[in-house]
C-alpha cells in the first residue's frame, strides 16, 4: 500500500486517434447521446511535416471526457488484419490479449444499463456482449474506430475486505514476477504470506477506526 497523499481528481480526457470521424461523431454523440463540449483546429501546428488537425471532445459524465485526433491526409497504416486504428495486430496475436485495451464507462442504475443497450443495439453498433463478472455487469461493443467500448454498472458496493484483497494481490504480483519463474501459483503462495503477515494489524486498524466513528 502507498502512503503518497491522493490528489488527482479522476479522469481529464483518454484521446485516440480517428480515420473516420464523421462516424465517430454519429456513434457517440447521436447513438450514446454524448454532447460535444470542446474542439481544437490546429493548422500549421507543431514540427515541419505534421498535420493539420481537429482534436474534438465528448463530455462522459462526471467532468470526464473522450477526445479523438483526425489527422487531415492522414491514411490508416498497414498492419495485421486485427485490432483498431491505433493498433494492428497479426493473426497469432489471441483476440483477449486486443480486447485488454478497452475503455469503461460507469453508470448508476441496470436501467441506466438497458437504455445504453437499447441505443446501441438500434444502432450498427450492437451490444456484443453482456456480462455480470466479480461487482459489475457491462455491455461491450466496439466503436466505429475498432475501439472496444464497455459500459459498466456496479452490482454492489466494494467492500473495506476486498480493497485489502486488491492491495495484497498487487503486492503479491510485483515480488513474484520479478523472480525466475512467475506464475498464478507462486502469486497465490505468497499472497498467503502476505495475509498472514498483515491481517491482524489491518483487523486492528478497522477496529480503531470504528472506534473513532462511534
């Protein structure tokens, strides 16, 4: 656990770039409903050879948005024929390891979750999955970029337990996939030291803290 004092205030803007933003535009802002709230024309911009381009931001709630970068004459690049338009990955690249890079987007309610469903499903753009795993249920798709999109809500809150579990499980990681031989089975042996070595103390603080809340 980092004692570092927690400043940062979520989410500025994630930015990708865009071949195709005319529909870029229809899937966020007329199929998800997410307005545009901000725009950069940059002609001339930056180092001899760059590009003109537009960099355009859509508001996702909570302050938080998601920009894109059109580059003008800017053609996509060769690669494999998997992945988006940042990434293009060969055929023996497996698709869990492509859909790992995704963004998530919260929501407050299962109707919230269904109505998000509904305009995608009545879009080009159909939910391709849904799914309730671990505290959450989420729907994916991808974007017109190629850009796997999911959309989660919170099945219950996360409990003071699992925040300790989380913590010790990354612990465990780091000092094993430093050594020879890494693996789920070395991760689990010594996230058990670890529980042992921290769970009465961590018991303790929980205490001390309810104490000060009575």
């Amino acid at each position: 656990m980092s004692d570092l004092q927690h400043t940062v205030k979520g989410v500025d803007h994630v930015a990708y770039p865009t071949f195709d933003p005319a529909a870029t535009v229809t899937f966020y802002r007329d199929v998800l409903g997410f307005p545009v709230v901000h725009s950069i024309c940059a002609a001339g911009w930056g180092p001899e050879k760059h590009p003109d381009f537009i960099h355009f931001f859509f508001d996702i709630g909570n302050d938080d948005r998601l920009a894109f970068f059109y580059y003008f004459g800017l053609e996509p690049f060769n690669g494999g024929p998997q992945g988006d338009s940042y990434s293009r990955f060969a055929e023996d690249v497996p698709i869990f390891f492509i859909r790992s890079r995704h963004l998530a987007i919260h929501v407050d309610s299962e109707d919230d979750l269904m109505e998000y469903r509904r305009r995608l499903d009545h879009s080009s753009w159909p939910v391709e999955m849904q799914i309730q795993h671990e505290t959450i249920e989420s729907i994916y798709t991808h974007d017109p970029n190629g850009y796997m999109i999911e959309i989660t809500r919170a099945l219950r809150p996360v409990t003071p337990q699992e925040d300790l579990d989380a913590n010790l499980t990354i612990d465990a990681l780091v000092d094993i996939v430093t050594g020879p031989d890494p693996s789920m089975a070395a991760l689990l042996t010594r996230k058990a030291e670890l529980i042992t070595e921290r769970a009465a103390a961590w018991q303790q603080e929980q205490e001390s803290k309810e104490m000060v809340t009575r």
